[in-house]
C-alpha cells in the first residue's frame, strides 16, 4: 500500500519557536506538496517541489521554508512559529499533479 | 468570482440516497478532474479522475464533466453512512507549463441511518 506519511498527528508549539513537520513518500514520486486547510478557506498551497534540492513557492509562502535533501523526503519549516499559522499541515506527492496526489493524513498544528 | 465554485453544504440525506455532488469552475483550459474523499481529521483520498469530458464509473460512483458547461459532477448511488465526508474536486491544465491543480473548497456530505 502507497504511502506518504507525516512523522506528528499532533502538534503543539510555543509562538517564535522553530517547527520542522516532515513527510516521507514510498512511492519514487519526483513531486511533493505542502498543504495547508483550514475552515472556509480550503486548501493553499505552500511549497512544493519537482525534484531533490529544488523548491518552488506556492500561494502563501510567507513564514515558511522548505527542504528537500532525498527523493524520498520533503520537510516543512516554519521559522519562527506565530499563531496564524495553527492550521492543519498536509503533505502530498504525485507521479504528476494531472493524475491526482496521495496525501498524507495531516499534521494538526497549534501554535500558542 | 473564484476558480472553482462548491458549495460547503452540509448536504444531509437518508441512506440509500442518491448523492449528486457538483463543481463550477471558470478556467476553459482545465482539462483534468479529480474527485478527493476527506474524512474528518484525515488527509483527503483520490476517488476518481477523468480526463475531458464524459462520465467515469467505478462502483457505486460516477464522475461527469461537461465541459461545455464548466460543469462536473460526482454520483454516489446507495449512499452509506461511512460516505459521511467532505467532497472536494480538483481541475488542472496543460497550459501554462503547471500541472499543480486548483481545488474547491469542498462540500460537506451527510449520510443518516
């Protein structure tokens, strides 16, 4: 069974702390995605990434950051935590965005 | 006016309904349709996907796009109670050079005993 897993569920952090989320993908996928949802707004696009060491901004990366050192691993940076940004994380990756993403099952991420 | 067009609901019906779900968008180009399941707390799941248009079915779901009418549907027949869920499409293009798609917000489904 394909997977792309979230290393937290659940997640708790003080406000100017530095959060690292990390998602991995068994799949040989060269696309991964960083999500964010929230209520009423749907989902926005982050970060995402065509290939190791590459990175691309989506819609709202402000405050954020990425890394992509293998294939296989795509990590999520907030630098300095702010309350704005409690929100559910997910991360993706596709063979192409054409075909359709598998999706991790979350990181619920509150910032107080 | 927005992309693509759902509406949050929730639509509530009995089971053993049949659920019509739908999306407008306003980008002709788009080209590629995805439907995503979202269960409570978890990361959306692929449904379906059809390319142009015409009506795909696996099961007790149905895709369908006119493109003609910026329109696309999903149909769930003997709707359950674990369909209970949020909906959301999803439409990409070629052009551009992008393949990242545009989501809806998606449409909260309710399926009652």
């Amino acid at each position: 069974d394909v997977k792309v897993t979230q290393s937290s569920r659940y997640l708790v952090k003080r406000t100017g702390e530095k959060v690292f989320l990390e998602c991995v993908q068994d799949m040989d996928h060269e696309n991964m995605f960083w999500y964010r949802q929230d209520p009423g707004l749907g989902l926005r696009l982050i970060y995402f990434s065509y290939d190791v060491k590459m990175k691309e901004k989506g819609d709202i990366p402000e405050g954020y950051s990425v890394s992509r050192e293998k294939k296989e691993r795509f990590s999520l940076i907030l630098e300095s935590a702010s309350t704005n940004q409690t929100s559910m994380y997910l991360c993706a990756s596709s063979f192409s965005g054409h075909y359709g993403y598998t999706f991790g099952s979350g990181t619920r991420l509150t910032v107080v | 006016q927005k992309e693509v067009e759902q509406d949050p609901g929730p639509l509530s019906v009995p089971e053993g309904a049949i659920v019509s779900l739908n999306c407008t968008y306003s980008n002709s180009a788009f080209q590629y349709f995805m439907w995503y399941r979202q269960y409570s707390r978890k990361g959306p799941e692929l449904l379906m996907y059809t390319y142009s248009s015409g009506n795909k079915e696996d099961g007790r779901f149905t895709a369908q796009v006119d493109k003609s009418s910026k329109y696309i549907s999903l149909f769930i027949r003997d709707s359950q109670p674990s369909d209970s869920a949020t909906y959301l499409c999803a439409m990409s293009s070629d052009s551009g050079g992008s393949y990242i798609p545009t989501f809806g917000r998606g449409t909260s489904l309710i399926v009652h005993p």
